[in-house]
C-alpha cells in the first residue's frame, strides 16, 4: 500500500529503475490533490460565510471533493497493480505456443486494465476540476490562490492521465476497446475544455483587484 508509507518512499520508488510507480499514479495523485485543496477551500471559506445558502453549497462541493479524493487515492493503488498485472504477463513463458497464446491474451487482458484505470482518473478529474470552478466562484477570498492551485492539479491530473491511456492503446489489438476508450478519453476532455483557465481568470480578477 503506496498510501501507508511516507511519501518520501513514494518519491524514493518513482525516482527509481522500478517499474512502479509510474505517470499514472501521479496522475491519480494530482487529482486526490486537487480535492483535498477544493476541500480546504470549502472548509476555510465556511468559517468566513454568514450566508447560509452558501454554507451549503460549500458543504455539498466539499462533500463531493472528498468523495472524489477518496476515488483517487484507490486509482494511485490501482494503477500501480495494473502495470504489476502487465509486466507479470511479459513474464510469462511462451517457449510453446499454447504457452505463446495463454501469455498473449494475459497482456492484452492486462493492456486492456492499464487503459482503462487511467481513463477513470481523466473521469474524476474532469469532475474535480468542474467543482474546484464552484469553490472559487463563492469560496474566501483568502484561499482562493488554493482554488486555483487546485485546478492546475486537477487539469494536469486529466492531462497525465491521458498520455497512459495512449501508450496503453497502442498496444492493444481489439479495435472496438480501442475506439470506446478513445471517444470517452474525448468526451471528458471536450467536456471541461475551458474550465481550468476560467478558474484562473476568477483567481487572478481577486488577487489583482486587491
């Protein structure tokens, strides 16, 4: 468990010649950042809100920010076994060819996971990153720079994400896997296309208005 350890042994094994962890835990780890960062905006700017229409939209986005910090923190795990799962899968025998065949559909099996945990990722992200957008709108003026920290984290979370759910298609050999994760890859970026640099323009109209 990636979590239950200092996160200086995590930076110890990515640096590392080990093949986890890798981009995609540090994608699923930018993404539990941004939701712990929108989540202390909503705690920080409801110890300032006398409006209690805004109390509660702050406690539901901080509701929904740890949800999503919560999904994050198993998809670092998550991808860390999934690339486990294909590098155990090149390692296994083919000196035969049943043996060529059970191996060959092993990494595939495991290409198939190694896209798709990344996918998820990009999914959250999109989400996270849509809620860091309604923090900064009515959050404290005093962490709004968090607001926007949050979603740098959230936009490159996506962006990381996708570069594994690339590397991962272009190994797998079933078409229809390939175009279905390729539009929904698709989807979520067109779907928040925008977001992040109006979460910046909120940010530096507080900061600069100052």
């Amino acid at each position: 468990m990636v979590l239950g350890k200092p996160i200086q042994n995590f930076l110890d094994d990515l640096a590392s010649k080990a093949p986890t962890p890798g981009g995609g835990s540090v994608a699923a780890l930018s993404g539990a950042t941004a939701c712990a960062l929108v989540s202390m905006v909503c705690n920080v700017s409801n110890k300032n809100k006398n409006d209690e229409v805004v109390k509660r939209k702050l406690e539901n986005i901080l509701s929904e920010s740890e949800r999503l910090r919560e999904l994050f923190q198993e998809l670092i795990e998550q991808d860390i076994e999934a690339f486990s799962d294909v590098m155990s899968s090149m390692k296994m025998p083919k000196d035969s060819d049943e043996e060529k065949t059970i191996r060959h559909e092993a990494l595939q099996h495991a290409l198939q996971k190694a896209a798709y945990v990344p996918l998820r990722t990009m999914e959250h992200a999109g989400e996270i990153l849509v809620l860091a957008h309604k923090a900064a709108q009515i959050g404290s003026k005093y962490v709004i720079s968090d607001a926007g920290v949050a979603a740098i984290m959230a936009e490159s979370a996506l962006q990381s994400a996708w570069f594994n759910v690339a590397i991962n298609l272009e190994s797998i050999e079933d078409q229809e896997f390939i175009d279905r994760i390729a539009n929904k890859a698709e989807k979520i970026i067109d779907d928040i296309e925008g977001i992040a640099d109006e979460i910046i323009e909120i940010v530096e109209d507080v900061i600069y208005s100052e």
